[in-house]
C-alpha cells in the first residue's frame, strides 16, 4: 500500500482523519510488536485481517517489522493446520462475532485514543512547569511536524521528565507483562523481546555516544599577533533525542501562544513587528530581563535588574540538569536565565559579542532546522540578513554550541538569514552583581555534579561542524577549497590577516 492508498484508507474511515501520517506509524509499529499476543486464539483468517489492518495504518513499514509479521501469520497458519475444518469454522465464526469485532471497537474507544492520549500527555510538560514558574498552560498544544520517533526515543523520554518516572515506571511493567506472557505462550516472542536497560545504563550508553568537537581554529590577527579566535569554543551532538526535541519544540509552541494571549509577563515575551527582512524574531526571556540596545528611557544594553520576567519553566531547568550532567557545561557555570528565539524563514541575528552581564560559557541548543552561525573578528554586514566573515559553522538539528574564551570574547557571531523555521534556546550564568533585585537561585539547580563517565573517548563526528550554504559572504581572495572532512585531509580557506579551519574531527 503506497502514501495514495493510506490517503484513501483515512478518507474512508473518518476516525483515521484525527490523526497525523506519523502518529499512525507509530500506532502500527506498536501493534505489530503486540501482533503475537493480539492474534493468540485467533483463526488464520482473522490473524491475517487483523495483521491487514494494523498494516494498513504503515504503508512504509519497515522490512524488520514486516518480516516479524509474516513470522506472526506463518505461527497462525501452523496452528491452523493442527485442528480439523469444523473446529476451525467455529472459532472463525467466533472471531467474526467477538475476538475481531471486539478488537476493533476497543480500538476505536480505547486502545488508539489512549495510546495519542499517552503519547500526547506523556510528552508535555504541564505539571512540572507550572509547578516551578507558576505559569497556567493552555491545554491546546500548537501543531509542529512530527518527526517519526523510535520506540528507544519515546522511552527515553522520562530523562527528560524526572515527574513522569513513576507512570513510566508502571508502563514498563505493563510492557515486560506482556513480554513474558507472550515468551511463555510462542517462540516468536524471541523477536519482540528487547533487554531491561536500567535508567543509569541508558543514560550511560547515550553520554558515551555523544559527539563532541572541540578542536576549531580560525587564525586571525588581532593587535598585532595571530590569534585563534575560535579557541573555546565546542559543539556537541546527540545531547538530546528525536523524542526530547519535540517534547521542548512543542512547549516552546506553547509558550508563544501563551506569550501572544498576554499570559506571560510584560518583558518575559516580545515579539516585535517584522519591518524588514531579517527583524522581528520572536523572543522569550526567563530569569532576567537583557536590554538588546539602549531603550526609550536611556538604559544602556544589558540585564535590567528592575524589570521582572517568568521564572525558569521546570522543563527548562531539567535541560540545564542535563547540560551539567553530561559534561557540557561546568558544574561552576549553572545557568540561572535562558532566551528562547523563535525565527520564520528570514530572520537573522546581527553580529555581536554577548553582554559581559554574563559569564562564560554559555551555550545555545538549536531546534527545527540547521542553520549557520559566522564567527569573524571584523564581521560585516552586506545586506538584510547578509553577512561576511571569516568562518561559517553550521548547527544541526538538536545540537548544542558552547561559547567560551576567544570565541566569547574575541570573536564576533552572527546568524544569517535562516531558510526555514528555526527555534533556539541559549543558557545562561547571570553575574552575580547583575541579579534581577529579589533573584532567589532555583534550589533544583544547585549542587549539580557531572556524571563519572570519562568524555574524552574519541568518536566520529557526523556534521564535522561545517557549514552548508547559506546567506553568508567570506571575505575576498578566499582560495575556494573546502574544509577538511577528516584530520588526515585538511585543507584552509585564506584571507586577509586570518586562517581559518575546522582541524579534523575530534572527541569530547
């Protein structure tokens, strides 16, 4: 069945139509790993109809699964064979009235409507988040695309959620029932059957395939002497899952339209009017108020330590948790306020060098699509939205950019017109001199340790932090080569008083 077919199969069954393309393949994937334990005492025919259905629902179903399947209707047709025609008829006909019917009306009332509702709810952060910052969430979730999240993704959600551990927790057992059932019931189990990974050794095999780069250099001359202007600065990868990064996508869609309706406070949002291309990104502050520029009544760039904003939401405060905990960022450097950008097609972020009303590093996690980020001594602004500078870095999907030394404070950054939507969210340590007057550190923020895992194992890193083509200029007489993929194949572009290059891949 292609994307046609599936497109028909929802038309014709209007309880499809509620749902997205991806939850439905999500639905299929868990009913086909249930297919066992659905189909026992069922006939042939009704295993295979029932096998029919829940694939109607994946027309992409993967040859793993589809293969475990056939595995399913092969142990239904042995069964078959071993008992006479008259019985068989019996039971089909008992099927047709109860095991089949029964099966769809369930699924129809409960089964598919619990699963959206478990996934749905499961995944946001309603209680937690009021319960730290107070603030009352709507119960509509904005729509965002959905991208398809494996069952190791959707598992490991409750990382990200210490408040939902204990429902996990009842999942798990409920999953690991049925497990042990169907082991005793068919060998076909065997291939449904997947270890019992404890939280530690999950979060433990996930920290050590963390890719961590480290190793950036971009030579200019500042003052007279070659300086590497990048020095400090890193970028990680797989900090956060598939699952995570709509779980924080889908709150921060939340957050704008609270933002829009007038329920966060007066600072806490902004989202100004887009009177030329590349200005009006949205904005969302929590912890402190930061002046981008010099306002109406004259005060100057920097925390306003008189202007109250949202506290940190709990969700947020568990993504600095992990930021520590996995060696991101030092346990000496816990942020205390965040920024949320939330960019359309067009926006841009001029270049700058962040208020020294933080301290050093900060980090700025990227979501939704990639972008670049330029880096450069002397960048230049060329057009709306355009830039030139020395070097281009490019942000995937879920990464996680760490600024410190000479890429903090030397280096200028800037973000060129982005080609799609793009939300951001960039962590930060207030000076303490700077505090908003009656700051009260957050108490779920003190004391953090960093896990005891060593994070200095070597590792591929798939993006090499590289740059795709964007809306960035290079200075001139730029030799054209491009940046070494790997340590052994380096190549360096050429300007003016600078050399810049990505030196090899590197680990943590």
């Amino acid at each position: 069945m292609n994307n046609n077919d599936l497109n028909r199969v929802k038309k014709e069954d209007p309880f499809l139509i509620q749902y997205q393309s991806s939850e439905l393949r999500i639905a299929s994937e868990f009913l086909t790993t249930w297919l066992p334990f659905l189909c026992r005492d069922l006939c042939h025919n009704c295993s295979k109809a029932l096998s029919d259905r829940i694939h109607s629902l994946d027309p992409e179903l993967d040859g793993g699964e589809r293969e475990f399947a056939n595995l399913v209707e092969n142990r239904a047709s042995t069964s078959e064979n071993n008992v006479d025609s008259g019985s068989m008829n019996d039971n089909c006909d008992n099927c047709d009235i109860n095991s089949l019917g029964s099966w769809k009306d369930a699924a129809e009332t409960n089964s598919m409507g619990s699963w959206k509702d478990g996934t749905n709810g499961g995944s946001e952060p309603d209680q937690e988040a009021s319960a730290s910052s107070g603030l009352a969430f709507e119960s509509h979730l904005a729509e965002t695309p959905s991208p398809r999240m494996s069952w190791a993704d959707m598992a490991q959600e409750d990382e990200l959620e210490e408040e939902g551990e204990e429902e996990q927790r009842k999942v798990n057992k409920q999953v690991n029932d049925g497990v042990n059932v169907l082991k005793e019931e068919s060998s076909v189990s065997k291939v449904v059957q997947k270890p019992v990974l404890s939280r530690e050794e999950r979060e433990h095999m996930r920290f050590m395939h963390v890719r961590r780069k480290k190793d950036f250099i971009c030579l200019e001359k500042i003052k007279g002497k070659i300086v590497n202007i990048l020095a400090g600065l890193e970028l990680h990868e797989g900090i956060f899952s598939a699952a995570e990064q709509k779980r924080i996508v889908d709150f921060v869609h939340r957050l704008n339209e609270m933002g829009k309706k007038g329920e966060l406070k007066e600072k806490t949002y902004s989202a100004p009017k887009k009177w030329m291309r590349g200005k009006g990104r949205i904005t969302i502050q929590f912890g402190c108020c930061y002046n981008y520029a010099t306002d109406k009544n004259g005060n100057p760039p920097g925390i306003l330590q008189n202007e109250p904003v949202d506290p940190l939401p709990h969700l947020f405060k568990v993504i600095i948790r992990r930021l520590v905990k996995w060696h991101v960022l030092p346990p000496t450097c816990v942020p205390d306020s965040c920024i949320v950008n939330i960019y359309e097609e067009g926006d841009c972020i001029p270049p700058h060098i962040d208020n020294h009303d933080f301290v050093r590093p900060f980090c700025t996690v990227s979501f939704l699509s990639e972008c670049n980020i330029v880096f450069g001594s002397n960048l230049k602004v060329v057009g709306a939205g355009e830039f030139a500078g020395s070097i281009p870095i490019a942000l995937p999907v879920g990464s996680v950019l760490v600024l410190n030394g000479n890429a903090a404070d030397v280096a200028k950054h800037c973000v060129p017109a982005v080609p799609t939507k793009r939300i951001s969210i960039t962590f930060r340590k207030m000076d303490e001199s700077k505090h908003p007057f009656g700051f009260v550190p957050e108490p779920d923020l003190q004391g953090i340790q960093p896990l005891p895992y060593d994070a200095e194992k070597p590792k591929i890193f798939k993006s090499d932090g590289l740059a795709k083509k964007q809306r960035v200029r290079r200075e001139p007489k730029m030799d054209g080569r491009e940046h070494g993929e790997r340590s052994d194949a380096r190549s360096q572009h050429h300007y003016p008083d600078s050399v810049c290059a990505t030196a090899g891949l590197s680990s943590g």
